[in-house]
C-alpha cells in the first residue's frame, strides 16, 4: 500500500511533466483508435455494402456458369433446390434469380448489363432492394409493359429516368436473341457506382414468359442468420449438392475478405505502433525523474528498501501516469467513436464522392470493437512496463553510498 | 558493556581513481552499547568512508566488520539491505527525508518495511516524533518543515526501528547553531533513555564536544580514541 501511495505521489510531484505525458497518452491512443476505428468502419461498411446488398453470404450456380455466364447452364430443379435450402436453421433468406448477360438501350444510348430475374419479396428480403429506391417504385405498377428496377448510374449512363421505356436484349436458354421493352419504374442506389451500372432487375416471371420456360434458375443467393457459420453451411450446401458450384462471400469477394482479415488481426498492432511511439516519452518522462532523485533512491536503499522494491515503485510510477493517460484515451475515444458511428462522418467535401467507384461510402460510420478497447488497455500497460524498465534498471543500479551523497 | 560493532584490520582502497586511494588502514575498533562516539577528522580522512563500511554501504578491501557475531564483509548484497534493515538506524547530512510522505509515515517507513503491525508503527512514530519535539508536525510533509526540523524527523526514523546502532554522517552540517544544538541535545538524550548506540562523522566541535568517545581518523588511520565524562 505503501509503494503505492509513494508511487501515486511522485507522479504528481512534477505535475505539468506529468500532465504532459499523461496528455500525450491521450493523444496518442485517440489517434491510433479513430484511425483504427475509421479503417475498421470503412471495411465493415463496405462488407455490409457488398456482402448484405449485392453477393450474399452464400451463391449456388452450375459449375460452368462462373466462367461463361450463360442461361443455360442453370441449376438443376433449381426450384426445389431453393425451397430446400429455405428449410435450413442456419439460413434466413433464399433468393432465386435467373441472370443474363445482356444490353440495355435507351432512346439514344445503351450498355452492357447483367439481367437479374427475381422474385421481388424475396429479392428485398436477401438484399434489401426494396428499401434501396430512391427514386420512384419497387415492383408494384402492372401496366403493359414488364417493370424494370435500375440503379441511379445506369440511369445517367442511359440518359434515362423512371417512368421511361428501355429495351433489354439478350441471349435465352436455346441461344436465341430475346429483345423485350420495359418501363423504368424506380431507380436503386447502392455504394458502388459499378454495381449500379451493371445489374438490373427485372420480376423473373416476366423473364419466363419471354423465353417461354418457367422455373429456370441460374442462381441461388443464400442469407445467413450469422453470418460468422458461412463456411461450414457453403460446406454442406456443396456436399448436398455437387452437382452446383457454392461459394461464400469470401470467395466472390477476396480482397474483401483479406482486408478484413488483416484488420481483425492487426488492428492492434497499428495502435500499438503509436503507443509504442508515445511510450518513448513515457520512458523520457521517468527517466528524467529518476535522474532527478538519484539521492532519494539512495537513502531509500541505505535505510534497506530492496532493490525489487525500488524498481517496483519505479514501474508502478509509470504504469500509473500509463493508465490514467490511457483510461482518458480510451474514454475520450469511445465517445468520439461513438458519436461519429452515429452521426457519421461526411467526407464527400474532401474528394469522398469519388469513393463510391472503388465501392466504398462518402459517409463513414467509424466503429470499433468492444474487446478491441481492452486489446489498447492490455498494450499500454505492456508498453508501459517495458518503457519503465529502463530507469527502474538505471535507478537500481546506483550505488548507496554514492547515491545519498549526490547534491 | 556488550560489544555492538568489532572492526579488525579493515582497510579501504578505492581503484577507480587515477591512483590507488587508501581511504582506511588497519582499522581496529570496538564500539559498545550505548556508546555516543564521534569520528572526527579533516576532509578526506576516511570518516564518511568508515561509516560506510560498518553501515554495510560499501566492502572493506580487507578485514572484518562483526556485528551481532556475523562478519557483514562477507555478506552478499542482497544479505546487505536485510541487514541494514533490521540492524542500523540512518541519518545523513542532508534531504534525509522521503519528500511525498508526511513526518509520520517517513518516520514509519523502516518499521513498515520491516513489516511490523500498523498500529505498533503509528505509535512509535508519534511518540518518537513527540520526543524531537515535532508532536505538532505529524501529518506535515518535508517542505514545510526547516533543515533542523528535518534532521529531527530524521533522527526518529533512524530510532524508531530500535536500531542496534545508529550511523549519522555529519548530521549538523547544514545546521544552523541553534537547530544543531537542538539535534544534539535530542540524540544525547535519546541515547541515553533508549541505550541506542551513537556514532557520527562529524568536524563540527559542536558534536565533538558532547561525544564521550572521538576517534580521530588521519589519512584512513586512527590517529587518536579518547573516552570523556560528559555526565
């Protein structure tokens, strides 16, 4: 108790130093947690973008379908396979689709687009496409001509807009070239510009009646109830059905996937890095309080204070102004993070816009972790421990006698 | 009297210098219980050096240091800090004192890390506190108090253990007159009523002249040992 209150005191002996590091501390985790936190947001906002609203956890297609991407090579009782799918605890929602590769003109521009034929509940329900119009409807005029839901880019592409006519041709299941009119009738915004120029919607039972077969199913979009059991259920769904192709997120999305993984493994390293960097003046900090008290240290082992003890009382020193720095930090972060996660954080005034190309918000929701607050706590000790080693060393190191005769 | 410190052929020369320095030659000393001695001499005699062997500060080059039947020029360093813990009291010239704690809990610091019970320890520190005259200083810090009221505090804390003796390298230094005689007065009277032996490396007559025993050290040897009735 003793080497505490001692310890406890010292520190605020000097209390501007003190106030000073303790400061630099807060600095320093605040910085290495918001860039932690922002980096984190990024990734997690981008994998709910990508993984929530366009890929799914989990897609079933015939093997030769990923390569050559053609109607033909659909999956086989598709229906049933999707119903059955349906059944599974582990899945939340199904969607079937049939996919073309196709074109899609306006009165005066066209492009290259991936035909999606869906059932539009079940669309919304994995991807969330109905909450995603901004402009217009989703699926709910039955007039003459067939609805088509577009994204917001497309749309500029094709100098078009809702309510007017575009024409979508492609190839069907026998090769024949199918060239239909639809009406636009509402626009979907999602995070990446590309996947808003390339995918459109249409209900797959217009699709059927154009090609004139029913129940043709090219792919099979699988939502999970928790998300962390994808591999084991695209595992089972592989065996239960060989003759399809099944990948998870984290095969359509590779560079996704890694990024995540190596923000979940090294996040705290590139917090640590910055505690590291402040832990230096930690050490600067203690030394110079040794060194500034080489005759005190002297007398205490004199009067027979051990050298453990000293060196105790020197690394309780800095782990005190380490933990009051840190719990401030971590304190000022956790509400700033929290703030900017809810309100977020609008970069599009500095070039943000821009991001949606690489798939990636101009409103960054900044998040981190709660174990990930413990992760800092647990390094800034440790780096506060080895940052005391030194003058707690140099301070065992004086020699008694000399020591309580230095002026 | 029972003998408390027996020093045989102790000499000191340090090597770390440009030449060899002889700072203590063939010291033969006994010193008993409730002795008040004082080790006198000019600058460099080897008084403070002295101290500093018996204290268990520094090692002898050769000779023993027996204290309590044990020789503590053999005594490992760790050995040392028990040692100087259970058996020797300390007072030193100057910023004796632990800045952060109050008189008390400086004067309590040695019994605590002896371990003793809490409730012994606030007792004696206030009571020994008390017999320096600093009854009213208990919760004070060092900063608040002068030099003599400092060197008082120290002379409790070095007490308060029940020491088998008590070192104190020219304690009266930085004094003025009347706060040394203060201290002088406090540490014969302490030596007397708690029979705890005294020995201090001091030039300052002052001290000389209430010691019963002066030993005069010259060029690391032991020039004079005279005994006086001072009572």
């Amino acid at each position: 108790m003793m080497l505490i209150k001692i310890s406890w005191r010292n520190i605020w002996r000097n209390s501007a130093r003190s106030l000073v590091i303790i400061v630099a501390i807060v600095l320093g985790v605040l910085g290495g947690n918001f860039s932690a936190a922002i980096r984190l947001g990024v990734e997690r906002q981008n994998f709910r973008e990508t993984v929530e609203h366009q890929v799914s956890h989990i897609q079933l297609h015939h093997p030769d379908f990923i390569a050559n991407p053609e109607a033909h090579y659909r999956i086989e009782d598709g229906s049933k396979v999707a119903g059955d799918i349906s059944e599974l605890p582990e899945v939340a929602h199904v969607s079937p689709r049939i996919v073309f590769e196709g074109m899609a003109a306006s009165a005066n521009m066209n492009a290259g687009v991936r035909i999606k034929g869906v059932d539009p509940e079940a669309e919304t329900a994995a991807t969330d496409l109905g909450h995603l119009i901004t402009d217009g409807s989703y699926f709910e005029e039955t007039g003459r001509l067939p609805s088509v839901i577009i994204g917001k880019e497309l749309a500029e592409e094709l100098n078009t807009e809702v309510g007017s006519r575009i024409v979508l041709t492609f190839q069907d299941i026998s090769g024949e070239m199918v060239s239909a009119s639809f009406r636009i009738e509402g626009l979907y915004e999602v995070t990446s510009t590309a996947f808003e120029k390339r995918n459109l919607f249409v209900r797959k039972v217009d699709i059927e009646e154009l090609i004139g077969k029913p129940e043709v199913i090219t792919e099979i979009a699988v939502v999970l109830h928790d998300v962390d059991t994808y591999r084991e259920v695209a595992e089972h769904l592989q065996e239960s059905y060989p003759g399809t192709s099944v990948r998870h997120w984290a095969d359509m999305q590779p560079s996704l996937y890694y990024s995540l993984e190596f923000l979940n493994q090294n996040l705290i390293w590139i917090v640590g890095l910055i505690i590291l960097g402040v832990s230096f003046g930690l050490l600067n900090t203690i030394l110079m309080s040794v060194l500034e008290r080489v005759r005190e240290l002297g007398i205490l082992m004199a009067i027979g204070m051990k050298k453990t003890k000293v060196f105790g009382m020197i690394v309780l020193e800095t782990t005190m102004l380490a933990i009051i720095g840190g719990v401030a930090g971590l304190g000022v972060s956790w509400g700033m993070i929290r703030y900017l996660n809810q309100r977020g954080m609008d970069i599009s005034g500095f070039g943000g816009e821009g991001m949606g190309d690489f798939g990636y918000a101009s409103v960054i929701h900044p998040e981190l972790d709660p174990g990930f607050y413990f992760e800092v706590a647990v390094v800034i000790v440790a780096f506060a421990i080895l940052a005391a080693c030194y003058p707690a060393w140099k301070a065992i190191r004086f020699v008694p006698a000399e020591a309580v005769r230095e002026e | 009297m029972k003998t408390v410190i027996k020093t045989q052929g102790l000499s000191k020369t340090y090597t770390n210098t440009a030449v060899p320095v002889e700072a203590l030659k063939d010291i033969s000393l006994e010193f008993k219980e409730g002795e008040f001695t004082a080790i006198v001499g000019p600058s460099g005699s080897g008084k403070t050096t002295f101290l500093n062997v018996i204290g268990g500060l520094d090692k002898p080059t050769k000779g023993n240091v027996i204290i309590d039947d044990v020789d503590i020029a053999s005594m490992k360093e760790s050995q040392l800090f028990d040692f100087r813990l259970k058996h020797i009291g300390f007072v030193f010239q100057a910023y004796n004192l632990i800045p952060v704690l109050t008189a008390t809990e400086n004067v309590s610091f040695i019994m605590l890390l002896q371990k003793r019970p809490k409730e012994e320890m606030n007792k004696r520190a206030k009571e020994m506190l008390e017999q320096v005259g600093l009854g009213d200083k208990l919760d004070v810090r060092p900063n608040k108090l002068s030099g003599g009221q400092q060197q008082r505090v120290a002379v409790a804390r070095a007490l308060a253990s029940r020491p088998d003796f008590v070192l104190a390298d020219e304690p009266t230094a930085n004094l003025d007159t009347e706060s040394a005689f203060n201290l002088l007065d406090i540490m014969a009277r302490l030596n007397r009523e708690e029979n705890i032996t005294l020995i201090f490396s001091t030039h300052d007559q002052r001290v000389i002249d209430r010691a019963r025993r002066v030993i005069k050290l010259v060029d690391g040897a032991v020039d004079k040992d005279e005994t006086f009735d001072r009572d």
